[in-house]
C-alpha cells in the first residue's frame, strides 16, 4: 500500500491493517520528514485516544491528517504503532 499526498509518496508498505476501511501503516514506513506536531486529541470508545500529526509536503501542510493510538485499548491492539491518514491523502495499492 503507498499513502500519497501532494505528488509525493508520504508512506509505502506491504503490512498495513485495516480497520473501519482505513490502512494503518506501520510508524516505520512513514517519511518522517512530513510529520509534525499537532494538540489534536479526539476519543474513540473502542480504540482510545487518538493523536494526530500534521503533514508538510514541499512547503504545504494538511492540518491532522494523519492520525494513530498511542495506547490502544485492547480491542485495537493491532493498531500500535500505525499510522492511518485521511484529509486528502490517497492510498492506493
């Protein structure tokens, strides 16, 4: 799966998880270069706290489009240490 957004390739692998449709790659496949801050916290009640990122790509940035769970509750335990996006970000395999 490749995760792409203003004309350039943000995440790339071959082991995501998907959950309610969304691809969650893993930390590791994510260009850290296009990762930034965000106070963004919002909840889920089978997930948990989910924090998010801020993109920056070749001088634009896309406001929490990205987002992952820290400390997911059991029932979402895969998603540890993934990434998912939306906000324009299209992923495609």
């Amino acid at each position: 799966m490749r995760a792409t957004w203003n004309d350039k390739v943000i995440a790339e692998s071959d082991d995501t998880v998907v959950v309610e449709g969304n691809h969650y790659f893993p930390l590791e496949s994510v260009d850290p270069t296009v990762l930034g801050p965000s106070a963004k916290h919002t909840s889920c009640p089978w997930k948990g706290q989910a924090s998010y990122y801020t993109l920056t790509v070749d001088g634009r940035t896309n406001p929490e489009a990205a987002w992952f769970y820290a400390e997911p509750k059991a029932a979402a335990s895969q998603i540890r240490g993934r990434v998912a996006f939306w906000r324009g970000v299209t992923v495609t395999d």
